[in-house]
C-alpha cells in the first residue's frame, strides 16, 4: 500500500510543476500588470519604469516564475498590491473559512447522497425511484449561482433563518460558544446550497452502480444459499457499489472549488471564491496565480486522496 502511495505523489509533483507554470503564463497574458490603474497617470514615465523596474515587472518571464516559484516552496506567495499585506497571509485567512464550507458541503453532500441513491437503486423503477430521480434531474438542470440566490432571498432574506452575508457576527469574541456557534450558523445556508447540488452527481453514480450490481452472478448466488435481503445488500452490493464513490471523490472536492467561488460571492462569505474574484476585478495578479495554484493543487490532492482511498476498498487495482 505504502508503495502504491509514494508512487502516486511522486506522479503528482510534476503536475503540480506543471499546472504552476501554466497559471503564471496565463496570467502573464493578461493585458496590464499589477499596477495598471493604480499610478497617477500624469507621474513622469521615467518615474513609473523605474516603479515597475523596482517591483520586478520589467523581468523575463522565466525569472519572474522562477522567484515566485522558489518563494511559494518557501510559503511567501508575494505582496498582495491591493489589500497591503502578503498574499500568504491573505490568502490563510480566507482559506479557512473556503475549508470549513467544503467539509460541511461534503458532509451534507453525502449524508443524503448515500440514503438517496441506495433507495434509488434498490428501488428502480418504482415511484420513490422517480421522485428522487427527477430530483437530480432538476439539480443537473439548474445552475448552481441561480438555485445560491433562490436559498439567499428564501432562507435569508424572507424567512430570516439564516445570515445573508459574512462569516461571523460582529462583536463576536473569537474561542466562545456564541463565536462558534454563530460561524455555524453563517455556513449552514452556503453549504445546503451547494450540498444539494453536489448531492445529484452521486445519487446517479450510486444508483446506476447499485442496479448493475444487484443484478451480477455472484449476487443471485448469495440469494440463492439463502442470504436475507439485509446481508445482500449490506455485505455485497453496497461495497460493491462504493468504488465508483471513492473514485468519484477527487472530482467532488473538484466541483466544490467551482462551486464555492459562486457560492461565496453570492453570499458574501469571505473564503477564497470571493477573494479569487475580488483580486481579478482588483488586477491583483499576484493573489489570482496564488488561488489558482491552490485550487488546481486542491483538485491534484483530492485525485490522489481519490486513488488511495480507491485502492482500500478493491486492493486489485494497486500498481504492484
């Protein structure tokens, strides 16, 4: 197993080499620099080139990558020029909230996924089995920033269960209940959101395996020796049916990073989504290759969490 592991990060190393070297060259491409618009137009330009030169915006590409490169490995992503802070430290702050949206979203995600898509699958067409499928047939068909504003106006500004914006109350003493309680409470309606959308994804994955399997030789040898239906599907089809789960994993934690960027500027919730596009508006390019590294790095980490965890339940596809 351990080999399995060491041999799939040491695969992962050059694509995240890779993915960082395309993020930089796009932004490169991006028309103007991180101080376009931010200097008095009527300075002297000997006064600008020598601001640009001080700043290393004159540089060669490669050189540029290089310096941001070995001072990523070493944990300083740069200087934010819009926010006046380093952009690992920025970029920190929002991370944590982005990571606590995520579990929550996955949690919520899979405890109704899994009920769904069993009943679903062990449940083919009857009407339960319709019901629930229409439900992933709307969730497919809407878009995840249209259903966000629905929930917002619903559940946050009609009903008033919820906060409309922000991470936590103001006022809130940080290491007390009332802080925890009310960081809950500011999640909860951004995680439903996108819970429910990521949710469909896997009822059809679930259901599709659940069908396939209950219908194998092996599974009709288990009735047959007299196996209750319990056993049946607890024992056999449900493990069974979870690889396509694991495996579909990494591209979960893949969507939420699509999603969140929606989600969290739709409600004001300050993780990396909204800090992502916050730094595009802003030209502060030196932020967006920072979250865009990350992000890619993010989908990078959870194929591999994908592999492994893939790699426990069938042991058969290990790389001997």
């Amino acid at each position: 197993m351990w080999k399995f592991t060491v041999r799939r990060i040491l695969i992962m190393i050059p694509q995240i080499l890779l993915l960082s070297l395309l993020v930089f060259l796009m932004a490169q491409a991006m028309p103007g620099d991180a101080l376009t618009g931010q200097i008095n137009p009527d300075l002297d330009p000997q006064e600008m080139q020598d601001r640009r030169e001080e700043l290393g915006l004159n540089d060669p590409w490669y050189i540029k990558y290089t310096d941001w490169v070995t001072g990523a490995v070493q944990g300083d992503l740069g200087q934010s020029f819009q926010f006046k802070m380093p952009a690992s430290e920025l970029i920190w702050q929002r991370m944590v909230n982005s990571f606590w949206l995520g579990v929550a979203t996955l949690i919520i995600t899979y405890l109704i996924a899994i009920p769904l898509g069993i009943t679903s699958g062990r449940f083919n067409d009857s009407l339960l089995d319709s019901t629930i499928t229409g439900y992933t047939y709307i969730g497919f068909a809407t878009p995840i920033f249209i259903f966000a504003l629905v929930m917002l106006w619903i559940f946050g500004y009609q009903l008033g269960w919820f906060p409309t914006s922000g991470s936590v109350a103001p006022g809130t003493e940080p290491g007390t209940f009332n802080y925890v309680m009310s960081k809950i409470n500011h999640l909860l309606l951004p995680a439903i959101s996108l819970g429910l959308i990521t949710t469909v994804n896997t009822v059809q994955y679930l259901r599709s395996e659940i069908i396939d399997t209950k219908q194998r030789d092996f599974i009709i040898t288990a009735r047959a020796k007299g196996a209750s239906e319990s056993r049946v599907y607890n024992r056999h089809i449900f493990r069974n049916s979870l690889l396509p789960i694991a495996a579909f994993f990494g591209f979960e934690i893949t969507g939420l990073i699509g999603g969140t960027v929606f989600v969290e500027r739709i409600f004001g919730y300050p993780g990396m989504g909204d800090l992502f596009i916050q730094s595009i508006l802003l030209r502060d390019y030196t932020v967006v290759t920072s979250v865009v590294l990350i992000f890619g790095a993010a989908a990078v980490i959870g194929a591999l969490i994908s592999d492994i965890i893939l790699s426990l339940i069938d042991p058969r596809i290990r790389i001997k």
